[in-house]
C-alpha cells in the first residue's frame, strides 16, 4: 500500500523542500486549506482531506480532520489483526507521517490590538488532535511539529525507508510538550480573562534559551528557560552585544540589578555582587552616577555586575574599563563605548530595552516538591504613607536620601539596612540574622561617611540598639515601617539623639 503523510501547517517554513522530497520517495501526500494551496502552487500533487474524508471542511474551517478517516489512519496499530480488519472494512487507510504546527495562538495574545474573539478563532483544535493521535501511535507513525526535524527525517527515510523507533519517540515527547505548551498559553489566557487568581492546577511554560556550562557551582548542571510571555526588561530577552555566554551566576546577579535600576528615573548605576547591591548612585549624567557607584563600594565592586539606565557613553565606558567587570547592562552603547568595553574579551556587554519596562504579574520560585508565587514587591515610596515619628523632622535632603535608602533596602537580602545619603549608597548590610548585625556592617563599610548620613532599614527594629549603633555613627534619619510592639523605644531613643525617624508602614523582606 501507498505510504501517506498528511501534512498541515501554518508556519510554512522548509515545509515545500520537505513535501517535495515526500513526493519523491512516493508518498501520497494529503493536506487541508492553506497549506494544500501552497504546495500546489509550487507544483506538488496533493490530495484534499476533504477527498479522503468524503466530507466538507465545515463551521469556516472549524471542522476539516476530526474524521474517523482520519484518526483512524493515525491510531492504527499496524500489526494488530483486529485494527486491520477493522480499517479495511471501513476503508480506511494509515497514515504514516504527520506534520503539523498549529494556530499562532500565542503570537496573537501579545499583539496589543487583540480581541478576544480573535484569541478565540486561534485556539487550534484539529491539529493538537492530530497531533496527540499521531504521537500515541509513535510505534508505527512519525509525527513533526517542528521544522528543525525535516531534516533528520529525511535523511532517515531515504537510508532505511522508514524512521527510526527511538526517533519517533523522541519526536512524538516534543508533540507532547509543545501540546501542553499550547494548552497553557490558551489556559492562562482564559484564566486571566476570569479574573481568577489562583487557579486549582497552575501550569507554566519555559522555552529553552541556553543550555550553562554548570550551575552555582562546576558540579551542578544548569540550563536557562525564557518565558514566552515574560517580560521584553528582563535578562531573558536581553541582546548580548559583546562577550562570551552567561553564567547561571551571572544571569542571578543581571536580573538582581535588573530589578534595582528599573527603579529610577533619574540617571542611576547599580553594582551588584551576589544578588545584592554594593554600590548605588544617582547624578546629572551617567558617567556622574556610576562614579559614585563605584565610590560607595570600590572593593566589593571588583568582578561584579553593573546597571545603568542611560546610554553607556564615552566618558562612562573609560570609567568602565578601568575595572574588572563581568556584565554591564544598559539600554545602549555608544560607538565610542564599545569600541573601549570590547578590548576586555571577559566583559559581558548587554542591552535592554527600558522604554519597555513591564512587570511580570507573578514572581514564582521553587522549593522542594512545591511552587511559591508572590505579586512583585511594587510598593514604592511614593506609595507609603509616611508618618514622622520623632520630634525633629527630617529636612528636605534627608527626605531625598531616605527615599534612596528605601529604593534600595527592598532589594536587599534581609535582614537588610541601608546607609546612604541622597545621591549614593555609603553602607550595605545584608543577610544577617540580627538586624543590628546588618546595621553594624553597614555602618562600618560607611564609616565617617555615616556622620550626617540616613539608615534604612527593610523591617522594623525589635530593640532600640540599630538606633543606638546609628546614633554613635552620627546617622541623622531613619526610615523604617514600624509596627514593632517596642516602637516606643526607638522613637525615645532617636528623639534622644536628635534623629529623625519616619515611618513608612509596609516591610519590604527579601529572602
């Protein structure tokens, strides 16, 4: 019997060159709309699933390959007696090579301009179906959903007549995930659509971006998902301009200052070594911000990660390449700076588009057996309400180094205090298991420094002690949500030291 492949497809890509050598090797070749024109126009000779079928596409196209004609030719066991008994008096014959891909769901759901009965018409319902019968049946049948496989299909099909098994099932375990990939983009769609916000069953889809030459460390395989979705200001859809592939530390530590810098408008640097900043600074230019960056921390900064939310100039890119660095991230480069960053061969060089500054609507991460998701920390200072707690009021520079200090202590591990004043962090303490801890590492780091400098501090203070370590450094304002039943005691404590202290009324932990 004449062997058959069925082929449907909306991306068209290689599929002529594919039928084409099909037609060679004698395969009938069936086909539906779209596809059957196209490859008729380029001189193949296609049989309509409407022919085999004996029965119209109906519905405008709703209902064309949901036959028994059809799946039936999918799901046959070639070797089973019965199925062939079965098949020949209902006349039906197999198929024995399927590729399909399906409705641009996806591509439709992000055009800004989508209705929703445009979403609706995307859900393609044939070609999954297709697809799952054909991909069960991976014993006898060969199923393509991708155009990368073409090739090694015919290369099998011209050696040997047929494909191989372990072939099959390695394409039909890539019909299943790209299926279930699908089936999620239409899910979520319609689950937003619901307003429902935490569904019985959650399911993501990632696509492979780079495979990483370890993880943490050289003991641990890695690999790097995008989100399809995800957002365009994200180190998954950056242009690495220059330098050799991320690391998985690298790609923690972009995204950590990803998140910090997106948090400016003013010209802003961020410099970030394991997943916290070292150094932050604000200025008139670029150039301006980054020095002070890189004053706040100038040992710390030494083989870090570096954001900025201009243009990396000329006078910037010098400043630049007088340290080691290994990633700066920036919305461009100037000519003059890439031709400076581009003589060290270890910098990373990448550009983001900051004018598309979305948000994720969900941050997610894993622990053993189980998912965590959370809204992103958006709480701004613009949002607090902020109450003065103490009898002096904080002057108009203080309050602009507050609102720096609070920018950045959200984006500090916790424990998590901040010295700065109002152009650029002085002291970073972070991670410890005491909130004094973390004020005392800050503190020093600052130094004298600190004296007419501002304390933030992620969460309340439990004890008056951060107050008195502030004191004795010569801090002048705090910021802090308060809450602690012990409030009381700092506000004396401040109001004996003659510091400021304004409360802001949310936390902002970071684990």
């Amino acid at each position: 019997m004449k062997k058959r492949a069925l082929l449907s497809v909306s991306d068209k890509s290689g599929i002529l060159e594919f039928a084409q050598e099909l037609e060679k090797m004698g395969y009938e070749l069936l086909s539906t709309g779209g596809t059957k024109k196209f490859l008729e126009e380029n001189g193949v000779s296609i049989t309509a699933v409407d022919e085999v079928t004996k029965f119209p596409e109906i519905l405008g196209g709703r209902v064309k390959t949901l036959h028994p004609l059809v799946h039936g030719g999918l799901l046959a066991k070639h070797d089973d007696a019965e199925h062939q008994k079965q098949m020949a008096e209902n006349g039906i014959a197999p198929i024995d090579i399927v590729c399909v891909n399906l409705y641009p769901f996806r591509e439709t759901i992000i055009k800004p301009d989508v209705t929703v009965d445009d979403a609706i018409e995307n859900i393609d319902i044939g070609g999954p179906t297709m697809l799952r019968s054909a991909a069960k049946n991976h014993a006898y049948v060969t199923v393509i959903v991708d155009a990368a496989d073409y090739a090694v299909v015919l290369t099998e099909l011209h050696s040997d007549k047929t494909t191989l098994p372990e072939t099959r099932r390695r394409l039909a375990a890539k019909v299943f995930r790209h299926t279930a990939a699908y089936d999620s983009y239409i899910s979520n769609y319609l689950t937003d659509l619901t307003g429902e916000e935490y569904p019985e069953q959650l399911t993501l889809t990632y696509e492979l971006s780079q495979t990483l030459r370890y993880g943490e460390n050289p003991h641990q395989k890695a690999a790097f998902y995008r989100s399809p979705l995800g957002s365009a200001f994200s180190i998954a859809n950056a242009d690495q301009v220059h330098g050799k592939e991320l690391s998985y530390n690298n790609i923690q530590d972009a995204n950590a200052a990803l998140q910090i810098i997106k948090e400016f408008t003013m010209p802003a640097a961020v410099a970030v070594k394991h997943m916290n900043p070292c150094g932050v600074g604000t200025g008139e230019t670029i150039a301006n911000a980054f020095g002070k960056a890189y004053e706040a921390d100038s040992t710390s900064i030494f083989g870090g990660i570096v954001a900025l939310n201009r243009e990396v100039d000329a006078e910037t890119a010098k400043q630049l390449a007088t340290i080691f660095l290994e990633i700066v991230v920036a919305p461009a480069f100037s000519e003059e700076a890439i031709e400076l960053l581009t003589q060290k061969k270890n910098i990373r060089l990448l550009t983001i588009p900051f004018d598309n500054n979305s948000k994720d609507k969900w941050n997610t991460i894993t622990v053993e057996g189980g998912l965590l998701i959370q809204q992103p920390d958006a709480f701004s200072y613009e949002d607090a309400d902020i109450q003065v707690a103490t009898e002096r009021q904080p002057t108009a520079t203080e309050l602009e180094a507050l609102k720096l200090g609070w920018i950045v202590v959200k984006h500090v591990k916790s424990n998590a205090i901040v010295v700065c004043n109002s152009e650029m962090t002085l002291g970073i303490g972070a991670g410890q298991m005491n909130r004094v801890g973390s004020a005392k590492i800050a503190l020093e780091q600052a130094g004298s420094a600190a004296q007419g400098a501002i304390m933030a501090s992620d969460a309340f203070f439990p004890m008056n002690d951060t107050v008195e370590a502030a004191a004795k450094a010569g801090i002048k304002a705090i910021i802090q949500p308060g809450g602690s039943k012990k409030d009381q005691e700092s506000i004396d404590e401040a109001n004996e030291y003659g510091i400021a202290m304004v409360f802001t009324g949310v936390r902002h932990f970071k684990h």
